[in-house]
C-alpha cells in the first residue's frame, strides 16, 4: 500500500510541471497524466522530502511532452517549490491555446514556483512558431510573460518571423 502515496505525490509534481510551461494550452491542465522513469526516489514521510526521478523521465499530459534524464523535485510546506530537470537536452514540446507549436530544450531546466519563473540554462533554445532564442541562460517569467536572455559571455540570438500584414490599398483606385 505504499505505492499508493507515492504515486500521489509524483502525479502532484507532474500536475505542478505542466501548469509552469509558458502559454501552455490551457485544456491539458484537465488530461490526464502519464509520468515514466526508470527509477523514482520519493520520500512520502514529510511535507519537505526530497522526490528524485531518474533515468528516461518522460511526462506526457495532453499535448505537453517533456523528457529528461532526471527531476529533482523539492518541498516546502506540502506544496512544490522547485523543480530542476537535467540532460544532455531536456526538451519540453507543447501546442499552445493558439495552435501553434512550442519547442524547448536546454541542459537544465529550473521551475522556481514561488518566483514563478522558468530558467532554462546550457545551450538553451526556444522556439514558438518560428520566433527563436537561442542563448545560454533563458528566463521567463511565467506571471509577467517577460523573457530575459542572456549568458556568460555568449551571445543571444533572435530569429522573428513577419507578422501578416495586410496588403497595402493600390494606389488610383476608384
């Protein structure tokens, strides 16, 4: 009966994930989830134990899809206060309420939950329907929306798509 509890707190985790993912479609905070590691080390003792995955992590909810090699998740006071998820890339895919695709990946992603803040480091790229960044260090602000970028004296690189613009009146028309 053990397992139980334990699966109670890692689908609380996962829950607590997905809602951090930035302009994340909205419908699959409602789906249900499927969370898949090779080895999971949680601690139901306390509000503040520590819950490590390891090993192939794959959380999948709705459109959202994140993998990674590892997740370390911590507590403070019942509730998730951090999560940090590493690999040689973790990547994070998700459709957004709009349609369009987003697309994630860096060597460490850091959900701050308190700060409400998602911070993407080492070889960090971001792309949302064609507009990129590619930096570092990525930050975004999941209350704000402000996105900060930046590195140890690397460079930020944005790619913007053209938004439609619609066609210019011809000009001696009646």
């Amino acid at each position: 009966m053990k397992r139980k509890p334990a699966k109670q707190v890692l689908c609380l985790i996962v829950a607590l994930l997905a809602a951090a993912v930035a302009h994340a479609r909205s419908s699959d905070r409602n789906q249900p989830m499927d969370v898949g590691a090779d080895h999971s080390n949680c601690s139901v003792a306390s509000d503040t134990g520590p819950c490590v995955l390891t090993g192939n992590v794959k959380i999948v909810q709705g459109t959202l899809v994140i993998n990674a090699a590892k997740a370390d998740i911590k507590r403070a006071d019942g509730d998730i206060s951090y999560v940090a998820l590493t690999g040689s890339q973790v990547t994070l895919k998700q459709q957004l309420d709009d349609g369009s695709p987003f697309n994630g990946r860096a060597n460490k992603v850091d959900y701050d939950m308190p700060k409400d803040t998602v911070i993407l480091t080492g070889n960090a790229y971001v792309d949302k329907a064609g507009d990129t960044i590619k930096s570092e260090r990525i930050v975004y602000n999941m209350k704000t929306g402000q996105i900060e970028s930046g590195g140890t004296g690397g460079r930020v690189n944005l790619r913007l798509q053209p938004k439609g613009k619609p066609a210019a009146p011809a000009k001696g028309g009646r």
